[in-house]
C-alpha cells in the first residue's frame, strides 16, 4: 500500500478546543451538570436517571470558545467506558456530590485519569443541599493525597449546583484556563484519524457510529476503516443532529457508511481510496478470526478439564444490546458474578435486535438470550414461546446484574418442569384482577409457581393465588377449559399474555 506521508510541522498546527470527559458516581449530578451547560435536558432521556453510553457534545459559549464534553456513566458496570473515556481527553472532571461521601467509583474514575496523566478539576455539586458539606469531601479528597488548591494544594475545583446553575461560569472558566495552559493545537490539514465513542445499529439508516476526530478534518464521502470495519462515509451529523460536510479536530460527530458496528475505543482513519481502505479491513478481519481461532480451542482445553458438576453449574448467556459500549459494559459485569464452581458463559455478544437466529442458537446452546434497550423480532419471539426459551429484556444495568446474581446463587435448584399454560383471553378488576383464562397446554394447578410471558418474553415470575371454575374454588383445571386465575402481588394483566406454570 502506497501512503502518502505527512510531515506535521509547527506551522500546520492550529489551536484546537479541549476535549473534556465529565466522571464520578452515578447520581453524583453528572448529566444534570451537562444538562445545564447545554440547556437541554439529556437526563430524561435516561433509564433510571442514569446515563447508559458515553454522550458526546460539543457546547459553543459567547466569546467564541467551545469545548467538546464526553458524558461518561457513573455506575460501576461501566468500568471500562469510563477507562476509554480518559484515554482520549485533555482534561478530566471529577464531580462529587458534597451530601455524600467520595464514593469507591469516584475514586475509581480519579485513579483512570491520574493513570492517564492528565489534569483533574472537581466540581464539588449539589451545594444547595441542606446537608451539604464540602470541606468532608476536601477533607476525603486530602486523605487520598489530593489537596486542593484552597487547601494548598495543586488541583483546581470549584463548588457548583447542578441544578441551579451556581457556580458553573466559575468551572468553565477555571477548564478553559486549563486548556489555555496545555496549547492544544491539531493540524487539520491531513486526513482524519480519532477514536470510536459508540456504534449502534439503526433500523432505518444502518450502523451509526459516534466519533471523535483527534487529528486532520473529516469530509463527506471519506473513505474510513474503524477496526474491521470500512465504508464510503454517507452522512455526517453534528451533536445536535444537523448535516455537515466536514468535521474539524476535537469534535464529536456520528457517521453513517460503515459496513459494521466498531468497537467503542477503536481507532479510525481515513484513506485515499476504497481499495486500500477494503484491503486494511480484510487483514485485520483475519487477523481477529485467527485471534478468536485460538482462544476458543483455549476455552475447549479449559473447559473438558473442568469436572462435570462444575459444568453443570455453567450459566450461558446470549448479549444483545442497542450499542457496542452497552453490550462490552454488560459483557463485562456478568463475567465478574462468576466463581469456581458457578460459570456466567457468555456464548454470543452483538447490537440490534433479538432474531431468529439468536434464539435458534439459544435453543441450540440452552442459552438464556438478555436484551438491553433492545426488543425482539415477531419471528423470535413465536420459536421462543414454541420452545420455552427465555428471553430477559432490561433498560438499567444493574437491574441485569441483580437479575443474574440471584439466578447465580439460585443454580443448584432442580430444573423447572413445565406442567402447562394457559392464555388471558379477558380480566375483571376486582380488589386484585382477575385474569380469564383458556387452558391452551397441560393443566394449570393452584398454589403452584408461575411465570407471565408477554409477546414471548418473562415479564413476572411468582406464585398462583386463587384458581376458580365460574365461582368455585378448584385444585386444578385442564387444557380446553375455562378458568379464572390471580396471581399473588400482581394486577397488571393484557390479553394475550401466557401464565406458564411449572413445578
């Protein structure tokens, strides 16, 4: 492959605004920060209240200057978005609720920032608090070796209110006072490179992937290899969701024409032509075959030497999320539960929608398919209700690992034995609803344990209340027949649903 190599010389160098990366706890008032500096409200947006992907947005103030902001989760299931994070920023900011304490993610995401060497501001928030107290968190902070300069120390902060807006002129002005003291310049007159933030699959318009550009200037119709990946660049949207037809160092744009999702943290480049950028991607999509080659008769070797009990306690999973950041971060939290003896295999990880595909491989594998911010396809859902497979859909991260810890410590319990279903073909609201019911498999046994499946998928797991035939109580009923059924703690009924019950 002929390149064409390009000199940077001091001339080519032009100032460039900072790239900062906002981290802390969840719940801290990261996004809230944000929210404000950008007078949108990106937190409602978010299951839960917490921030499920990396955001990145570039914010212009009124005396010319912007910085670009990366919006990294608080929760610790997102170690690693947070440690990508820090690996493409100039400046890290630290926000710390002063009604709290500083908390085991905070100082996980100082740790990455110092381990990345560069400079760390706090925004000590949430001082409108009543029981706000900021000299405790100064006082924490000294306790870790991080003296803050009203103490006498060499790291910027700043006390804010998320919320109010108190104090936030003070912190841009103290980042950009950072910014001025690094030089931060790029040259924008070669072809692009940057690093991947997130990659998704949009049903409309295909693989959208967020990027952040680092040296030289994006244009339309680049030709781009990010990974194992390439394509013809189609579209090029701003933050805020305008086109454009090029992109400068330091921004965050996404872009449309890649063949596939890339993995968040990935490097990308532009190249000259198609061919060369098709060539690039083809070796290194073998070279990731052969990797993958032999960690799997690495995993074979490893698993015939484990015993059979340990096999038979082997949890496996199929992964399908709405971005390749969610997918790693939840890969990499359910591998954690694992022990010796109690195994979370994750067989498959991918984005989009659950498939055909997917639950023909669970079935396949015994798997259980999880789908996060994901929903699953009518086909799939039909083999899944056929075979009695188990589909989990989330939009919070932590629901996924609570989920899996209790099935984790629940593994020796004997298999579940279906015994029969029955469909909610009508519900009368009483003091608990009362859901009608036709026996369409088996025998439907009162006091027994039951699951609600809806379009496929196990929404509710609990016990059979009251089983009637017209007004009389009875043990059981059978398939053909009509009953009326209510299940303990539950009300929410739709016709259609199946209340599975099982021994």
């Amino acid at each position: 492959m002929n390149k064409k190599k390009f000199v940077c010389l001091e001339k080519d160098l032009k100032p460039r605004c900072p790239v900062v990366t906002i981290m802390g706890h969840v719940d801290h008032g990261k996004t809230s920060l944000l929210d404000y500096i950008r007078k949108t409200n990106v937190i409602a947006g978010e299951c839960g209240g917490i921030t499920q992907h990396i955001g990145a947005y570039n914010v212009k103030f009124k005396k010319g200057n912007s910085i670009t902001f990366l919006d990294t989760p608080g929760h610790e299931a997102f170690t690693s978005m947070r440690a990508r994070g820090t690996k493409i920023t100039d400046i890290v900011v630290v926000v710390i609720a002063t009604d709290d304490d500083v908390m085991p993610q905070t100082k996980e995401a100082i740790s990455h920032a110092q381990l990345a060497g560069v400079p760390i501001i706090f925004a000590l928030n949430k001082i409108d608090k009543i029981n706000s107290n900021p000299d405790k968190i100064r006082r924490q902070l000294s306790d870790m070796n991080l003296l803050l300069e009203e103490w006498g120390g060499k790291y910027k902060s700043q006390e804010i209110s998320a919320k109010l807006g108190k104090g936030i002129d003070k912190l841009l002005d103290k980042i950009l006072l950072e910014a001025e003291i690094l030089n931060l310049k790029a040259n924008p007159n070669k072809p692009a490179a940057g690093t991947v933030i997130e990659a998704f699959l949009d049903k409309g318009r295909g693989y959208c992937t967020t990027i952040l550009i680092q040296e030289g200037t994006l244009k339309l119709g680049d030709y781009v290899v990010a990974g194992t990946f390439h394509g013809k660049i189609k579209v090029i949207l701003d933050d805020i969701g305008n086109n454009i037809q090029k992109v400068l160092p330091s921004k965050p744009v996404k872009i449309l024409g890649l063949n596939g999702a890339p993995t968040s943290g990935e490097r990308f480049k532009v190249f000259k032509n198609e061919k060369e950028a098709k060539q690039l991607a083809s070796i290194r999509s073998n070279l990731k075959k052969e990797q993958n080659g032999k960690s799997k008769s690495k995993s074979k070797s490893k698993s015939k030497s484990k015993s059979k009990s340990k096999r038979e306690e082997e949890l496996k999973l199929i992964i399908k999320g709405d971005m390749d950041g969610s997918v790693e971060a939840i890969t990499y939290s359910l591998e954690k539960l694992s022990t010796d003896s109690r195994i979370i295999n994750i067989i498959y990880k991918n984005i989009g929608l659950i498939t055909e595909s997917d639950v023909l491989l669970a079935k396949a594998s015994n798997a259980i398919i999880v789908g996060f911010n994901v929903k699953c396809t009518l086909k799939a859902k039909m083999i899944a209700t056929k075979n009695n497979l188990e589909i989990r859909l989330y939009h919070i991260i932590y629901d996924i690992i609570n989920d899996f810890q209790k099935s984790l410590n629940g593994i020796k319990e004997k298999k579940v034995t279906v015994i029969g279903n029955a469909e909610i073909i009508n519900f009368f609201k009483r003091k608990q609803t009362i859901a009608g019911c036709l026996i369409r498999n088996g025998k439907i046994i009162r006091n027994s344990k039951i699951r609600l499946i809806r379009d496929g998928v196990v929404i509710y797991t609990g016990e059979l209340n009251s089983l009637k035939r017209f007004q009389d109580d009875v043990k059981e009923v059978n398939k053909g027949y009509e009953c009326g059924i209510i299940i303990k703690d539950y009300n929410d009924f739709k016709i259609g649903d199946i209340i599975e019950c099982y021994l």
